[in-house]
C-alpha cells in the first residue's frame, strides 16, 4: 500500500538465526574431530568437549543476538526473533543442564 509505513528488517533477529545455523555447523565438524585430526583421544571425548564448547559459546552469542531483536517495534510477534530465540536458548539451556550434571556429579 502506498500510505503504509515499510517495515525496517530485523537484523539483529536474522544474525541470531545465522549464527544458530553456523554455530551447529561447526559443532557437527568438532564432533567428527576435524578440528583435531581425527585424534580424539578415548572414545572421542576430547572432540564431544570441544564440540560442547563450541555449541554453547555460539549459542550465548545467538540468545544475546535474538534477545536484542526483541527491541524492535511489534517484535514480538514477528517469527523470526522466536526462531532465533528458540534455535539458540534451547541448545544452550541444554548445555547448561550437562554442564550442572557434571559439576553435581564431581562432588
């Protein structure tokens, strides 16, 4: 319509997709051991750390991205900001999760 106002992007929504999308990415090839050589010790837990690191590092930075997506007018229901919220809180929730379970379990 001509007398409607154009909607401005919401950048900051998108990077946090982006950033999911690479993040899990790069996860995948650590989990292989590419970054590694292939050596990844017994049973392949140092490529499994490395992995973990890597996915919830790249997930606090896409949650941080997604949440200042939020400050745009009517983000709220544009599905873009909730993809990237969704795409990067719940690997990073479960991130976090594993990383308690193996702090409760030291002691």
């Amino acid at each position: 319509m001509p007398g409607a106002p154009a909607r401005k992007p919401n950048i900051a929504a998108a990077v946090s997709v982006a950033i999911a999308a690479i993040t899990y990415f790069v996860a995948s090839l650590a989990w292989t051991g590419t970054f590694s050589h292939g050596r990844c010790g017994d049973f392949g837990m140092q490529c499994i750390g490395l992995s973990f690191i890597l996915l919830g590092s790249g997930c606090v930075a896409g949650f941080i991205s997604a949440l200042f997506g939020f400050r745009h007018a009517g983000a709220w229901r544009r599905v873009i900001v909730w993809i990237g919220v969704l795409a990067n809180g719940i690997p990073l929730l479960l991130v976090l999760y594993g990383l308690a379970m193996v702090l409760l379990m030291r002691h």
